[in-house]
C-alpha cells in the first residue's frame, strides 16, 4: 500500500461515514459522543493484550462447545498474560454454539469473565466473522492440518449462510440474548461485531448482515463501547459504514513501523480513541520491538494476533505451509509455547517493562 493511496481512502471513508452517521440518528440507540468515548478510554490503562483462544482449541466451536470448555486451561494461559501484563484479551464466540446450548453457551461465557477478572483481564469479544473456512458443522472438530495456518478456523455465520436472510431471526436472537446478559457487566471491555467484513471476497456483500447486526446491538444498547475494525483500505463502503458506528475506533495492521504509523495519523482525524485489534507478524517485520512501542508512544491500545502456540497453528505463516509439520524459521505469531515458556524471551521482557510489570 502506498501512502497516498491511504489518504485518499481516509477522505473517501470519512466522507461516507459522514453520510451513515446522518442515517443513523434515525435508528435505534445512538453512537455515543467523541467525550463520552474519550472519557470511557481514559478510565482504563494502557490496553494492552492478545486475540486469545486456548492453546486445546482449533476454533471457536471446540473453544465454547460444552464437551471441549476447559476452564482449567484457560485459567493456566490467562495466568501467562497476567504476569506480563496483558489487562485485555480479544475472544471470538460462534453463533452456533448459542444455537446449540443457548443458557450453557452464556453461563460458558461468564464461567470465561469469571476466570480473566481473577487474572485482572478484562475482555473484549467479536461475535461475527468472514476469514477462513467458509462452513461449521457442530460437534466433533477437525484435527489441525500439519504445517498450515488456522487451518480449522471457522467464518459466522459462514458462506452462504451469511447473505441467506432465513438464517438472521436466529442470529438476531444470538446477538441480543449475549449483549442483554452482559450489558451492564464490567467484566466486558468492548463489543466486536465482526470481524473483517468483507474478506473471503465478500467484499459489499457483507453490508445487509453487518448493518443488521448494528441495528440489533444499538437496540439493546450496552453499557460496553461498540466497534467493528478497520482492516481493508479498499473495502470503502464497508470502511465508512464501519467507521460510523464504532465508539471507539478499532483496526488491524500487520505493516512495518512506518506504514503503521501512517495509519495511526489518519485515522486519528476521527477524533475517537483507538485500538489495534490485530498486528505482530514476525515475517512482516511488524514485531512487539517496533511496534508496540510506537502504539505505547501513540496511546492506541495493543492487541496482537496470536498467544499460545497450539492447534490453530498460527506460529505458522499465512502463505507458506510446511507439510512436515517442521518448526518455522521464525514464527509468524504466538508468543508462548504450550508449556507456558516464551517463544522470545526478550519479547515478554519488553511486554512486561511497556506494562510496568
């Protein structure tokens, strides 16, 4: 990406998101004010975390499905984030694990709030999602495929489910039920509404289910910030209506220092606080050593992809599989081993001074 090109999309997305913002007074709940947005990032530290899922787990499913919760393990990793300092952690639910067990699928949840608050975390969760495998079946999960990346992660509502409109009554009901249990509960940092929309060549197709998954949180309208992350400059329309009705402003970015950076600036014109929901990707040269100082530097909050090495496989790369399952070169993310010790010792030491543990 060149940086002209995401000033151009900055001004093109503003100008939209100007548009949305109008339409949106009409609708139910209101996107709160940059004080009040301001004022809710000012009561916390310095958010600091991972996109967590335990290291047992190859998806969201086996992460929340009632035969393969394991309050143990979580409570074992989420230790490892306390004692560097991690005060948030970024979790994905799956709207067919509601659908499965609904009252077993919330009281997973808060048996899961439960835990992270012991350990001084407070988590944000993401309800929908467009990356990887485009179908789910409930039960049984796949075991990972050796050497490759997320390999059994899993799209919600998946493809074609996504634009079927017989499948939204249920999902309505998924994401009011999880936002009406825990509106008011501290415990919750932040609501994600979906992750990436637009991504699996989606691209606008996306634009019905997410402006009805806005509509459904804003209509229970929930003590917690709302967002859904930035993460394609070319995705323009998806961009604004994004922009629009986030509280606080969240993004991925997975480029060296000072394209990163870039991004920071530009969407700091926004005038609401930020997050980086995703970053650090070794082989992209965006690493805690260059970066996280800089979102330090920038008071935008710090969560990077990728925590225990475990069955999602992503120490490996997106793009470069390794069929004999041999370690990488350098791994693409994670930052424990599955015993707890750090992948790079002088990564969890800086995490840890950045923290002030």
């Amino acid at each position: 990406m060149k940086t002209k090109n995401y000033f151009f999309a900055l001004i093109f997305t503003f100008t939209l998101a100007s548009g949305y913002a109008q339409k949106a007074k009409k609708q139910p709940g209101t996107v709160w004010p940059v004080e009040k947005a301001d004022t809710w990032y000012k009561a916390h530290k310095w958010l600091t975390g991972a996109n967590y899922i335990p290291s047992n787990a190859i998806n969201q499913l086996e992460m929340w499905q009632a035969d393969t919760f394991s309050p143990d393990l979580i409570d074992k990793e989420l230790g490892w984030a306390e004692n560097i300092g991690f005060n948030t952690m970024r979790v994905f639910l799956h709207s067919q694990a509601y659908k499965q067990d609904p009252e077993g699928f919330l009281k997973r949840m808060d048996q899961f709030l439960a835990i992270a608050e012991k350990h001084k975390i407070t988590p944000l969760f993401v309800f929908f999602d467009d990356c990887w495998n485009k179908t789910n079946t409930i039960g049984k999960q796949p075991a990972p495929k050796t050497g490759v990346h997320n390999s059994g992660w899993l799209q919600d509502p998946g493809d074609p489910a996504y634009k079927e409109e017989a499948n939204f009554p249920d999902l309505e009901k998924y994401v009011k039920a999880v936002l009406t249990r825990f509106a008011q509960d501290k415990r919750v940092l932040l609501w994600d509404l979906y992750n990436e929309p637009g991504n699996s060549g989606k691209n606008e197709g996306t634009i019905l289910l997410l402006t009805k998954t806005i509509a459904w949180a804003r209509s229970v309208n929930p003590d917690q910030p709302i967002s859904i992350g930035l993460w394609s400059w070319g995705l323009e329309k998806l961009n604004a209506l994004q922009l629009s009705n986030s509280d606080v402003v969240t993004y991925h970015d997975y480029e060296e220092p000072q394209w990163h950076e870039r991004v920071i600036q530009l969407l700091k014109a926004s005038g609401r606080p930020l997050i980086c929901t995703e970053y650090m990707a070794r082989g992209r040269n965006s690493r805690f050593s260059n970066i996280l100082p800089l979102l330090k530097k920038e008071n935008v909050g710090a969560i990077n992809w990728g925590f225990a090495a475990g069955k999602t496989n992503t120490k490996y790369a997106w793009d470069t599989p390794l069929a004999d399952g041999s370690e990488p070169v350098e791994w693409f993310h994670e930052i424990f081993n599955p015993d707890g010790t750090p992948y790079r010792r002088d990564e969890t030491e800086l995490i840890r001074k950045l923290n002030s543990k």
